[in-house]
C-alpha cells in the first residue's frame, strides 16, 4: 500500500511539474484552453493527476476552472501593472530587512550568480532562472519566510509573461548592467539608493513585459486546442 501511494504521488508531481513548466516557459499562451484529455494523453497518464496538478496550479493563480473547461489565466495591462507594483513594494520591504542581516558569504554567493549571466546573449531557458536565483539569493536574507511566501506568489502570476519577456528582447545587457548596480548599493549597505534601484529595475521590467506581451498577442495566431500541450525538455 505505501509502494503504491508513492508512486501515484511520484505521478501527480511529475504531470504537475510538466504542465507547470509549459505555462511558465510560454508554451501554452496566457488565455489558452487546457484538455485535460489532451494532457493526459501527451503524458501517457490518467486525467486523474492532470487534474491535480490543474488544482495545485490554480492555487497559485496560474489557470481558471470554468464550467467546462480550464484557461491559462491572461493578466489586462492593468492587472500585470499592478502586480508589478504589488511586487516592488514587498521586494523594497524584502531589501530593507536583507540589508539588516547581510553577510560578505552572502555578496560572494550573489557575484557568482552574476558571473553566471555575464553573456548578454545567454539564451533565455538559461537566463531566467539565474534571474529568479539572483533575487531568491538576495531575498533570503530577510530571514522571513512569510515575505519569502508571498514575494513567491507574485513572481507565479507574472512567469509566463517574464518567459515572453525573455524570449522578446534583443538581449540581457541593460538587465545585467541593473543588476550589477543593484548588488554595487547591496554591498555599501546603502539602503535609499537600493530601494530606488529596485523601482528602476521593475518599473524598466514592467514596461518591457507589456510591450512584449502586446506584440505578443498581435503576432498570435489562432490556437490548437487539440496541439496545446508540448511537453518541455
């Protein structure tokens, strides 16, 4: 019986994991319709941990059960612009209390995750998550998993559309050289010059996702609603 329970849990996660990754890497766009037929299918399982995982993935805000069917939720301009701002003011709270317990270890880990994205041209299944790492590493130092929790329930609204974001722009120089200005103010401990450099960087963040998003959804063709679902390697 706990052989079995494993594995059925083993299952839930992995069909979890893979349709997670699809939303999130843009594979399926903001506004698509999920089948968990078709899902199940390309994953060779039952539609019982594909929908599951449609639950865990509703928790985190990043698909709708309607009366028949499951949506890939799509954020208005509107919306993506206030969860940025929902975002800037728990990542300012999130750099004053990081700054209060700071340690040199924890500049070295940061420089090296830097070193990391160094190559504007590093592709974007690369660069997105040394992007998180770099803010998670950062923000971590907090010492509050409570800020920790809901800093992490705002990115999941906003990772499909930081994929599109990634995937859009020529490259990831004026990222990396915000960045690299971010860490210069978080190893002088300068705390007014940070919090302005993290409204810099998201509020540059937040107008390029929109742009992308918008010319995103000009060159969109109709969708497959039977060809959704490519899983992600």
């Amino acid at each position: 019986m706990a052989d079995t329970a494993i594995v059925v849990a083993t299952v839930a996660d992995a069909v979890y994991d893979r349709v997670r990754t699809a939303i999130t890497s843009g594979a399926v766009r903001p506004g698509s319709k999920i089948s968990l037929r078709s899902v199940a299918g390309s994953l060779s399982v039952s539609t019982m941990p594909v929908r599951e995982a449609l639950k865990r993935l509703q928790a985190e805000g990043l698909v709708v059960f309607e009366r028949r069917s499951v949506t890939v939720v799509a954020l208005s301009p509107q919306e993506l612009e206030q969860v940025f701002q929902i975002r800037l003011r728990l990542e300012q709270l999130a750099a004053e209390w990081a700054l209060q317990h700071l340690e040199a270890a924890d500049v070295d880990d940061l420089r090296a995750v830097l070193d990391q994205m160094a190559d504007e041209h590093l592709p974007a299944v690369q660069w997105r998550p040394l992007n998180r790492r770099f803010h998670e590493r950062f923000y971590a130092c907090a010492r509050s998993p409570h800020l920790l929790d809901l800093i992490h329930s705002t990115w999941n609204r906003v990772e499909p559309y930081m994929s599109i974001y990634a995937s859009t722009v020529e490259d990831f120089g004026e990222a990396h050289r915000q960045h690299l200005a971010m860490l210069a103010l978080i190893e002088a401990r300068d705390l007014p010059g940070l919090l302005a450099e993290t409204r810099l960087h998201l509020e540059h963040t937040s107008r390029t996702v929109a742009r992308a998003l918008a010319d995103a959804v000009e060159q969109a063709g109709p969708s497959d609603p039977d060809g959704w679902f490519r899983p992600v390697d």
